[in-house]
C-alpha cells in the first residue's frame, strides 16, 4: 500500500530533469499537466503525472483547483547573524550609498559585530526562526552562508549553527564558508586578513561545502578572489562568488575561469562575462530583491543571460542589510516585474536551476525522488508571481510527510 496520493491536482508542476542546470531557451520549458496525480511511498515519488485511479494509499490529499510543485530551493541566504540593521533605512533614504555607510562602519561591519557578541545558541534560535519561516512558505533545501564573524572562532560558530539546523530538521542544506565578505576594523591590510581566511580553509572544510569572496570595490579585487578561489579548491571546496554586484569589476568572467558552481549578484556584469556563460555550466545566481530592497534602477540582465545561453537561478539573498525578506514567492514576482521572466523561467530559476546552483538533489517530482512537495492554494501557475507579497503554499509535503498545513478557516 503507497502512503499518500494527491489526486485531482489542477496544474501539476515538474521540472525536468538534467545533469546540468537548464540554460538559454531550456529555461521557458517547463512540463505542466492539467488534472494530474503524484503518488507517494517511503518518502519517494512513485508516480507523477496525467491522473489516474490505478493506486491506493492510506491517506488522499484532494488538490482540486490547486497547483502542486516540488519544493522550492533557496540557493543564496545569509541566513545566520546577529542582530538587524532597521536604522539604516534613514540612512538609505537619505541618499548615503551601501559603500559609504560600510565605510562609516555599518553595513557588514556591524552585523558582525552583533554576530560576535551573540552566543552560539542565540545565533541558533534566530536562524531558526528565520528558517521556519522559509519552509513555511515552500522551500526544503537551502544555503547558508556564514561570513559576518570575519575570523576563527565566530566564522566557526557561524557554520556550526547552520550544520545543526540541518540536523535539526533533516534538510536538503548546504553551508559555505564567506570568511572574506569584507575586510575587519584592524586589520593590517587586506592581504593579510585574506590570508588568514585561506590558511582557516582546512579547518572549515569539516563544517562547510563551498568557499565564497566578495570580489568587489572597497572589499576584495579579482586577483585576490582568484588566489582564494584557487586555494579553496586545491582544500577540495567548491567554490562561489559574489561578483559584480556594484561595479563591472569581472567577477563573472573569473568565476566561470575558475569552474565556479555559481556566481552571485552579477548587477554590472559585463557584455563578455555575460557572453561567456554559454561556454560554461556555472549558474548566474540573480537577486532581484536586493536590488528592489536598496532602491536601484539597475537589475541584473536576465534576458541577456538567457538570449547568451547561460544558465540563472533566483534567490532571496535574505540578509539583515540589503535583503530583509526570506519569502522566495516574493522574490519569484519581483523578477517577474524586473528581470522580465515569464512564469515558466521563474519556476525552473526557483527548482531545479537553484538545485544545480547548490549541488542538491533537489527540485523535481519525478518517479525515485523525494518526495519533497507543495500544494498551492493558488488556480495557476503564473499566479505566484502574479499575488505578490502572501504566503500561497497551503501544505509543505517533506519526504511524504505534511509538515506544515497553512489551511484554516476562522470559526
């Protein structure tokens, strides 16, 4: 006897699956059946497809006039750290740049300082409660990434905090080590402080699978993230980076030189980083929130990406400075809105391209997955991106099971 089907599924969402993410014109296929059926046993998918009577279960979800999807992956989240940054907002609204109040001491700066001063466990609880708030709204398989202890012993906590929340909640998750997210007060040089990061990579390499850098102005040059990049990979890490966000300083083009498995931001991407991506499998990790959150014209250049045969994901960035919002379907509309994406390019960005972006055997139903599902209490597909701002996941299926059932009505 098979453990649960969900019958009568509106618009059954299945992504296809690759051993490469999706790039170019592959990214707007995107399989929907109408009326469909997913059948479950042992925490796997034994069936996915048009609907069909030949199974029984010991418990029925009737999913009618609803659309079912796997999970949705998070492929770039800042989830653990101290403290928040709301003053800032003034700040921004003032007209004072995300450089200059770095340069003032906030920023990166002084959620490191909040990160410092907290202990292990009160790091926990917060990411904690953060991360509940992202599987209630569909997502079962994430990143996190430490970076605001800028030394030993809080770059450590930091990864030690995201490794238990993965036991905690047996999640698809992956950790990267972000030792050079910017350069610490008192610090000798930046060269000196990314050297302290490099020679800290064996010891990381037991709480971490990606090593990350910041290659931008005023943080780390392209030449200083290609020495960390290559030192992280001869300690066996995969890498990633954050490139481009501000200024074109060819963050891309050195991550896809480098094999990176994602380059993130990427803003100001040049024409030929740009052009690049259709020689290579490395994922543009897109973050259109962060753009929406500090208030500028520019947004990544999807289109452009897609039109070069290159591969994208969309992520949160969630992040107490320029991207305070874990709610990915959020997200998913601002790159709608901004980055000109039709519904089956977001969902596939959202699936398994962010999947691919993170090394997780995640974002597709097919028969022999995981069983890892959401119904949507929505008529359609486009219909997420379209109702922005809400939670429309109405059940989160883990392994087979219903962990979190959003449906109620008031009495």
């Amino acid at each position: 006897m098979n453990d649960l089907i969900i019958q009568n599924i509106k618009q059954l969402i299945l992504p296809k699956s690759t051993d490469r993410p999706l790039k170019g014109q592959e990214l707007d296929q995107l399989e929907i059946i109408e009326n469909g059926t997913i059948v479950v046993k042992d925490g796997k998918i034994v069936y996915s497809g048009a609907h069909t009577d030949s199974y029984e279960a010991n418990a029925t979800i009737d999913a009618t006039g609803k659309v079912v999807s796997p999970a949705l992956v998070e492929a770039h989240t800042h989830l653990v750290h101290g403290g928040s940054r709301e003053h800032e907002m003034s700040l921004k609204r003032q007209g004072v740049s995300y450089l200059e109040i770095l340069e003032q001491g906030g920023g990166i700066l002084s959620t490191v300082e909040a990160t410092r001063d907290a202990s292990e466990q009160e790091l926990f609880e917060k990411a904690e409660k953060h991360l509940l708030t992202m599987i209630r709204h569909g997502v079962l398989a994430v990143e996190s990434k430490s970076g605001y202890g800028l030394d030993k012993e809080n770059e450590l906590k930091q990864l030690k905090v995201s490794n238990r929340l993965a036991e905690k909640y047996n999640l698809d998750m992956k950790h990267t080590f972000l030792g050079p997210h910017a350069v610490p007060k008192g610090a000798e040089s930046n060269q000196s402080f990314l050297q302290e990061m490099i020679d800290l990579l064996p010891e990381v390499k037991n709480y971490a699978d990606f090593a990350d850098i910041f290659c931008e102005t005023g943080v780390f040059t392209v030449e200083e993230s290609k020495e960390y990049m290559q030192a992280a990979k001869e300690q066996g890490f995969a890498v990633k980076i954050h490139a481009d966000e501000i200024d074109p300083l060819g963050g891309l083009e050195l991550a896809i030189d480098e094999g990176a498995i994602s380059a993130d931001h990427l803003v100001a991407s040049s024409e030929e980083g740009k052009a690049k991506l259709k020689e290579s499998d490395t994922v543009a990790v897109l973050l259109p929130g962060t753009t929406f959150y500090l208030d500028k014209e520019q947004y990544a250049d999807a289109r452009g990406m897609i039109n070069n045969n290159g591969a994208i994901a969309i992520a949160t960035d969630f992040n107490p400075g320029s991207c305070v919002t874990n709610n990915l379907q959020l997200v998913m509309s601002i790159a709608a809105l901004k980055l000109k994406l039709s519904p089956n390019e977001i969902w596939n960005a959202v699936t398994v391209n962010a999947a691919k972006a993170i090394d997780v055997d995640a974002g597709t139903i097919n028969k022999g997955d995981k069983a890892n599902i959401v119904v949507w209490d929505v008529p359609n597909h486009e219909y997420i991106p379209y109702h922005y701002g809400v939670n429309h996941a109405e059940k989160v299926i883990k392994d087979g099971k219903i962990i979190v059932d959003n449906s109620f009505t008031l009495s």
